[in-house]
C-alpha cells in the first residue's frame, strides 16, 4: 500500500475526500504528479509522491465509519 499527497483546486471535492478516503478505500486518480525528495533528521534520502487531482472515482468503500 502506497499513500499519495493530493492537491484538489475545489473545496467541496476536498470536503468528499476528507470524508471518505481512509484505509480500504479503493480510489482511482487521474492528475499531475510531482516528486518531493528530501533528506530527514537521520541522512536517509527520502521522497514523496503530490498529485494534482484533476478526476477521481471511488472504486469501492471501506466498512469503517468516515473520519469526520
């Protein structure tokens, strides 16, 4: 498993996402993507994935109730 940093321009698309996007959600994305790479406390060469969300489908829910 894999967690991604999501930039989204529209408010109410960030809203359904704050709600509904945690652990077990299967969510397919379409965006731009940008790597981050850095180096933490300890030396180690570190990255991250952002994507720039441009569309998005819920591919299936997770049984747990929403965050919010």
């Amino acid at each position: 498993m894999m967690w991604y940093d999501c930039n989204i321009n529209s408010e109410a698309t960030a809203k359904v996402f704050q709600t509904y996007v945690m652990q077990g959600v299967g969510v397919y994305i379409k965006g731009y993507s940008k790597i981050k790479a850095y180096i933490n406390n300890s030396g180690e060469a570190k990255g991250s994935i952002v994507i720039h969300v441009t569309y998005f489908k819920f591919l299936n829910f997770s049984k747990e109730k929403p965050l919010i």
